[in-house]
C-alpha cells in the first residue's frame, strides 16, 4: 500500500503535522524510531510542559526571522491555545508569561494529541533512509511507499530521546545541507574548583552579560541564575548559552559575566556602600542577595574599614563577577539544537523542500531555535501544522489536476 503522507518522526511537529495531514482526508502513517511516542514533550518544562508563551515574537528566535515570522503568523498563540482547547487541554498562563496545561502534567498533552491524531502511527520504526520516490527503508528491513514526505526528526538535543541528528543524514541524502549545529539552551560548565561550585542549588536573580575579547557587550540576559556543582543552569544560563556559544564560534575568548545586582552600577553600588560606610557590605546588601553569596562576595567588615582596593574589588566582584566557563554540557542536556536545515532551502508558505519535490520539513531539524519559555513548541505546532496541512491539500491540488 502506499501511503499519501508519510511523516517521519512523530515528536511535537510530527505529531502535529499529522494530525493536521489526517484532518485533509489524506492517508497518513508516523514513523518514530522510539519504543513510545513523546518523551521529549513529556520531559519538558519539567514534567508540566510549558505549551507556548503569551506572547510569541520573531525576536524569541535565533535564525532567518523574516522567515520564522511568516511561519508563526500562520499560526499565532491564540489559535494554538484554541487547538489545545478543541483537543481537551486548558492552558494557563503563569506569571513569566509561559502557558502550562491546568494539569500541571505534560501526559495530558500527550494523550490528547494521540487521542486526536487520525493518522496511522508506528513506533520502534527507525527510519533508516529514503530513496525518492518515495520508499522508506526502516532498521528492520521494512519498507513504506508514500507519495509525499514531512521530515520532522527533531535535533541533536536529548539524543536518549529518540532525536540523535539521524534525520539530518536523512535531508543530506534528498539534498539539503545542514548548517553546523551545537548545543543551545544547555547549562555551563564552570572550571572545576571555582568558588561558585561550592553554592550548589542556590539561586539568584542575575544580569548575564556576554563579552567579546575586546570587552564589546555582544549579549546580555536577566533572569534567574543557579549554581550548581558544575557550574550554572537556570532559564538565564540557558538562554545565554546561546549567545555565548555562538560568540565563541568566531571570538573563542568571548567570556561570560555576571552582575549579581542587575540595575546597579559599578558606580551606583560604591555610593550605596560608602554612604552606609559604618555597616558592613553584607548587612547593606543583606535581603538582595542569597546569603551563601553574600557570606562569599561581602564581608561583615564595615565599609568604613576597608582599604579602598578592597571596597573596589568587592563591588567589582558583585557587578561584573567573571565567570570561567570551560565548555557546555553537551547535547544530553541541552534543551534544543542550534543549526540544521537552512530555512533558505524552504518554502516558508508550505514548509515544502525547494530541492526535492514532494518532500516537507518542520520544527527542530530546522535552522531555527527559540528561547526559553515555550518558543521552541510554538514553533513545532506552527511548522508543523502547516507542513501537515500544506502536504495534504497539495495532493488534493494534484488529484483535481
Ligand atoms: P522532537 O525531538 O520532539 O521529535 C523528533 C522525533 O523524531 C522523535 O520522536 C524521534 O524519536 C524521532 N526520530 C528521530 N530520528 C528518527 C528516525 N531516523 N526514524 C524515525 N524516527 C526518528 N520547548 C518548549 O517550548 N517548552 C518546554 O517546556 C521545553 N522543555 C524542554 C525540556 C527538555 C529537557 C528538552 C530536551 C527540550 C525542551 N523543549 C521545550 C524543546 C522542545 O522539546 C523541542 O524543541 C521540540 O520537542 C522539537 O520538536 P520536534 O518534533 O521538531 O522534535
């Protein structure tokens, strides 16, 4: 039998394609290499799976945005909240702005897309290659016809999860490139014995600020800050991450640092010391800061005390504290993959491949990552929708022809 949509990789954007595919009256089947279907959906935000964000803009994107924006337009956040609704999850919105099921469970995302997705859906079905035309070749020997294709085998990220980069061999060999790919959204590895290693689970409100090797700003995130054994995480370190990596693509000396008191200036911070000089730094600060910070970066000397140097270099160490970041945590832990597909060699209206017909790409295989706080989802539910929808009616187009 061969199918009309064979989408390969059944993960946020596959599933969502589809269910989308299916809903046009074509004959759909999933492929997904993993035993079951959603780990990553079900180990994001959490457990809790942060849905999208409240609001979603091209600016939350690394990538081609002109080309991300006309995506997300085709499917913006209160459809998405009204698709979540129609398929039995309400979403609520927390206070940072990121929308969470009410369930506070990702299963229930899971479920209700399983639940409502007409299509065939095979799992333990690796994809082993394609030969245009289209036929599938899986680990076990299986074959599976279609007419038309939607890749959507995710990133490097997680690879336990069933997404280890396979899919990009898979695009390579219907002619696609890949651009170079790397961790992004993945905590930091500090070098072993800082000081900071010894603050592990406490956690700050922290500017992160990332710098060139001739001291240029070229990023800067707020938010908050963990410290941990090895070095940092939290949604701030995770974002950065990003920015410092890519930074270190071109600059390898692009550095990373902190300023514990985001709003305060070197300036600003010495005036408020010295016209409180007869308390001590950490009684002055006392309340803005975690006190296992504040025992290690002020000292209970009274201001008034201190040797100038000294007073300096504490309030260097608060505003611009100096972070050694040896390397990233790698693809096991990072929350998505920078690089991939480039969006160049895709129909932005469709989703559908410029270089081989009949075939269509969506969400994380593609060149295009989001920040923390739901992006990455909203992009997989856009792209993939559409790639779902766009396949379907293209034979429906055909089949009138
Ligand atoms: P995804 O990786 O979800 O799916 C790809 C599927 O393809 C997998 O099921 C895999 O098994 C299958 N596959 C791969 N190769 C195959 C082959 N050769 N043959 C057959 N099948 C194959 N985002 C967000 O917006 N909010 C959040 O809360 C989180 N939280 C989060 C936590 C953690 C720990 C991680 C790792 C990631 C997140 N993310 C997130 C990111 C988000 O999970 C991610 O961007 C999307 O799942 C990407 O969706 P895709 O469908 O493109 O890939």
């Amino acid at each position: 039998m061969t199918y009309d949509i064979a989408i390969i990789g059944a993960g946020a954007a596959g599933l969502t394609a589809a269910i989308f595919a299916a809903q046009e009256g074509a004959r759909v089947i999933a492929l997904d290499g993993a035993p079951k279907i959603g780990a990553k959906i079900l180990i994001s935000g959490g457990g809790r799976c942060n849905v999208t964000h409240d609001v979603v803009s091209p600016d939350d994107f690394f990538g081609t945005r002109k080309a991300i924006a006309k995506v997300l337009r085709t499917f913006p956040v209160e459809a998405t909240i009204a698709w979540f609704r129609e398929m039995g999850v309400e979403l609520k919105r927390e206070e940072t702005g990121k929308l969470f099921p009410t369930t506070d469970r990702a299963r229930t995302v899971v479920d209700a897309m399983l639940h409502a997705c007409g299509a065939e859906i095979r799992t333990s079905a690796r994809v082993e290659s394609i030969a245009r035309g289209f036929t599938i070749t899986l680990k076990d020997g299986q074959t599976v016809a279609a007419r038309k294709i939607i890749l959507a085998t995710g990133g490097r990220s997680v690879p336990k999860s069933g997404s280890d980069g396979a899919g990009y061999g898979l695009a390579r060999s219907l002619g696609h490139t890949i651009t170079e790919t790397f961790p992004a959204l993945v905590p930091l590895v500090v070098t072993p014995g800082f000081w900071t290693t010894e603050l592990s689970g406490t956690s700050t409100n922290a500017e992160l600020i990332v710098r060139g090797s001739t001291g240029k700003t070229l990023a800067r995130q707020q938010g908050s800050t963990l410290f941990t054994h090895f070095g940092l995480s939290g949604p701030a370190v995770l974002d950065v991450s990003r920015e410092l990596l890519a930074a270190r693509r071109d600059d390898p000396a692009a550095h990373l640092v902190a300023n514990l008191l985001p709003g305060e200036t070197f300036e600003s911070l010495e005036r408020l010391l010295l016209d409180d000089a007869k308390k001590s730094a950490r009684n002055i600060l006392r309340g803005r800061l975690p006190e296992r910070l504040l025992e290690r970066l002020a000292p209970a000397t009274p201001v008034a005390n201190l040797p100038k140097e000294e007073r300096r270099r504490i309030v260097r160490n608060l505003i611009e504290l100096s972070l050694p970041i040896e390397r990233d945590r790698g693809f096991d832990y990072a929350e998505v993959t920078a690089g991939g597909v480039p969006l160049t060699e895709i129909d932005v209206s469709t989703m559908a491949s410029r270089v081989c017909p009949d075939l269509y790409l969506c969400g994380e295989i593609l060149d295009v990552d989001g920040k923390i706080g739901g992006y990455n989802f909203q992009w997989a539910w856009a792209s993939g929708r559409l790639a779902g929808r766009s396949a379907a009616r293209d034979l429906q187009d055909h089949s009138v022809e």
